[in-house]
C-alpha cells in the first residue's frame, strides 16, 4: 500500500502531522500500536493534570478559612481521582482518533519497524503488511530514562520502582513515598502525593530543583514545597534501590530513605531502538534523531518530530515541530526556532518562564537589566492569594530594548506565559509593550507592570 506519507508514532508530534497533512489532502498512514495520544496524553501532561487539579481542589479547601469559606473532613479519594483521569483520557485520545477517521487517516495499530526504500518510497512493517510512503514521520518519542542504578531493573519488575507509566495507574496512595529527580515530573507527583496524604520525599542530585529555571523561583518552590511538608535531599545522588528503600550518598556518606513506593524521574530517552533507522541509515547522536531546523533528518523525505529528536522533549515542542516538517513537505519553507519555547511547571503555584533566565543571560555575558516585582502589584493575585509570595521576573535586552525572557511563580502563570513567549519571540520593543492594553484585574497585568517598573 503506498502513501503521501507515513508517520511512525502517534503522539503529539504524529497526531498533529497526520491532520495537518491530511487537512493539506495527503493520503496519509498512520503506524501506532498502542492508543494514540502518546505519553502526553495517555501518561504524560493530562492525567498528571486531572490528578493536580484534584489536589488543588483539596488544597483550596483546606486553606478555605482565609477567603471565609468553612469547609470540614477535606480528603482526596485516590481510587475517584484515578476513574476521572481515566474518564478524561478516553475522552481526548477517542477525540483523536475520531478526528483522524473524519480526515480518512488510517490507523495502523501494530509496532511499525523500518524496512528499507521501494519504489513507492520508504517501507515500513507493520502486523504482517508494507505500507510505503514517499515521505517518512518518525514521531516515536520518548520513554523514562532507566540509568544503570544498583538495583532499579529488579525493584521495577517489583513494582516497587515506577515511571511516571505507572504511578498514574497505582490503587493505593503510598504512606511513604521517594520521588528519584526533582526535575518537572518529579515536582508534579510530589505535589499531588503530598496533597493526597503522602509523606513525600524528593532526591535531587544537584543544588537547585527544577532543573534550568530561574534560581529564585526555586527556591521559592521549594520553601512552599517544604511548608506543605515535602522533605528535599539536595545534592544527593541515588546509587542504589533495594527492598523497601532507596539508598543515596549525602557528603559523601550513604543514606537511606525507607519507603513504600519511589517514582524514578530522571530525564527521558528518546525511542530510537527497534524501530528499523539502521535499514534506511537515519543519523542518530546520543541516542536521539538528528534533525536540522526543517525537522530533516539526514535523508531525503524523511523528518523526525517531537521527543524522538531530543531537542525540547515537551508536547508544544512536538507540535511545532509536526507542523514545520508537514510544511516543509509541502514545500512550504518553514522553520524551528527554540529560542521562545515556554516551559511550566504545573504545582501550586504553578512556574512558567519563556526565554533567557538571569542566569543564563549572565553565562552569556548578555547586558541585561533583570527587573524582579512581587506578585502582589496585581490586585486579582492579591484577592486570590492570602499572604502569597509569588512574583515575576523580566529580563531586558540594554542595547536593543526587548525582552529577551518571562519567568513568573503564581497562580495562571500556564495560562499567562504564552502571551510573554509572543512578546520574546517577535521581539517587541518594550516601549511597543508599554503601549498594550491587558485586562483587569488579572494576573497576567504583572508583565505590564514589570515594563513599566522597569
Ligand atoms: P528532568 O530532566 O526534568 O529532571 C530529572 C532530575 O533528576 C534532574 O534534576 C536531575 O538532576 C535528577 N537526577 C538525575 N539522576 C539522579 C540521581 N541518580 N539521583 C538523584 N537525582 C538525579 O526529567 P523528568 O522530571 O523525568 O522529566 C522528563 C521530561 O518530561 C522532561 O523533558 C520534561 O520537560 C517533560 N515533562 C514536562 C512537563 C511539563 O511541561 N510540565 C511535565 C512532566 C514532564
């Protein structure tokens, strides 16, 4: 069976080239063998939503007397938390697929491996059948990382070491629970473990959690995150996981950290293996797919998107990424920039930031001006947050006048960062920006604000 083209991988990467390319009227093949969706949406960034928006539901009320609302015997009930996460996957990856049938996409739902060009362009295998295609999407993804810690593969197997997979699916809230890495996920689930009644400790093998956001804004995480009863160990690197504990050094000594369950977060790998690159010859480097900013691998008709690639390994990355390779197909020149792709922690409060961070505009050696101003010049977060801390910081380009990055800690700041990542990256002038009208009261006035407090 020949095909425009084939899209290997179902994800936010592959969904989203399959409509736009069969929107754009190719015929199009789509290889994936479990539901689509993706870890995005099967095990990634919308459970792990339902589950924090019940935690803050629960932490809300529970913080009810502030705001003069009397609330009484406030728990999370796990097992409904996990139904309504269920509910809520079903329901978007069956909008998927359902929007993909309406677009006449067919879906293929077997492993798909590469097998080499034909005439009719590049073969892939999929349950017994070849389905070629002129052009190729490798879309595949990523999965956890596993590195070679003492122990990690056989506690897995236990059921005593889960992946963000499995922790999203567990029956019971641990009375006890280590998260490995506090980098996004690790946050996340230590947030809404803590919320469920888990007393959560986090691992981090460096200095600062959160990995490369703003330094203040951790810090300010992590002293919320400490006030709602979640223990850190800095600079401590996990060796080894037995039975029942997890074991990692502290100064130099070992330390152990019983516990009943312990969620392994430690970066991601791309999902390079078994899928056939080495029969067409696709350029990988450390494990992931060598793209340039076309999102072209090193052979014609041939792209990778999303995760796969290991560039950004965030689902609006993907996307992007999906529709830059769909256009260029087309023949539409278009390309990647990462320089304005925002990144949000989705805890309470929630952090996001666009662009350079102060740090990372000093190790550059950029002249900047950093502009920090505290949350509560905007009246809504005042009215919102008794005795709140959040705050936003701006980073100013001296010689040319833009901003150059937004990162904020408060409530909305998801729902807010787009429209910063919009003034990073067309790289507005600030007096431009003075000049914009923001509605009130809302949160997002704090950018305005932060301008003109500059
Ligand atoms: P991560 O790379 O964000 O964080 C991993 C952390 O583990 C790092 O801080 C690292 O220093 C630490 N670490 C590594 N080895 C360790 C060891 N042996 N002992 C102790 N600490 C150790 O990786 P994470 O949290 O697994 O996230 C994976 C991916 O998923 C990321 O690319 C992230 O962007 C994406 N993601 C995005 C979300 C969002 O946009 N809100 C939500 C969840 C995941």
């Amino acid at each position: 069976m020949s095909y425009d083209l084939v899209v290997l991988g179902g994800g936010p990467a592959g969904y989203l080239a399959c409509e736009r390319a069969a929107h754009e009227g190719m015929k199009v093949v789509l290889i994936e063998k479990r539901n689509v969706g993706g870890v995005c949406l099967n095990e990634g960034c919308i459970p792990s939503k339902t589950f924090l928006y019940s935690a803050k539901i629960k932490d809300g009320a529970q913080h009810g007397d502030k705001y003069g609302v009397k609330c009484q015997g406030i728990e999370i009930d796990h097992p409904a938390v996990v139904a309504r996460k269920n509910k809520v996957v079903k329901s978007l990856t069956g909008g998927i697929a359902s929007m993909l049938k309406g677009l006449k996409v067919e879906w293929v739902r077997a492993a798909g491996v590469i097998k080499g060009k034909g005439p009719d362009g590049y073969e892939v295998e999929a349950d017994g059948k070849i389905y070629a295609g002129r052009r190729l999407l490798i879309a595949t993804g990523s999965e956890a990382a596993m590195p070679p810690i003492d122990g990690l593969h056989d506690q897995y197997e236990k059921g005593f070491a889960l992946t963000n997979r499995e922790i999203l699916d567990i029956e019971a809230v641990p009375e006890k629970l280590v998260v490995i890495g506090g980098g996004v996920i690790g946050l996340e689930m230590a947030s809404y473990f803590n919320s469920a009644g888990s007393e959560v400790t986090v691992i981090e093998m460096l200095d600062q959690i959160g990995g490369p956001i703003d330094t203040d804004i951790a810090k300010l995480l992590k002293k919320n995150y400490e006030d709602k009863g979640i223990a850190f160990k800095m600079g401590c690197k996990v060796t080894k996981i037995e039975d029942g504990a997890v074991v990692y050094e502290e100064a130099g000594k070992q330390q152990k950290a019983q516990c009943d369950k312990t969620l392994v977060c430690i970066g991601r790998k791309a999902n390079t293996q078994g899928i056939g690159l080495e029969n067409i010859g696709v350029l990988t480097e450390r494990g992931a797919v060598v793209t340039d900013e076309h999102m072209k691998t090193n052979l014609p008709e041939v792209y990778a998107a999303g995760d796969v690639n290991g560039r950004s390994m965030l689902a609006h990355t993907a996307y992007r990424e999906a529709e830059v390779a769909v256009n260029n197909m087309l023949g539409k020149k278009d390309k990647m920039k990462y320089n304005a792709i925002p990144g949000v922690i989705y805890t309470n409060p929630e952090v996001a930031g666009v662009g350079e961070t102060e740090q990372s505009a000093k190790e550059k050696g950029l002249d900047v001006t950093v502009k920090k101003v505290p949350m509560q010049f905007a009246g809504r977060y005042v009215a919102e947050n008794e005795g709140g801390n959040g705050f936003i910081k701006i980073i100013v380009d001296n010689k040319w006048n833009k901003l150059l990055g937004v990162h904020m800690i408060t409530n909305y700041s998801s729902e807010i960062i787009w429209g910063a990542d919009a003034l990073v990256d067309k790289e507005m002038n600030i007096e431009a920006i003075k000049k914009i009208v923001f509605p009130h009261p809302t949160v997002s006035e704090i950018i305005r604000e932060a301008i003109w407090q500059l």
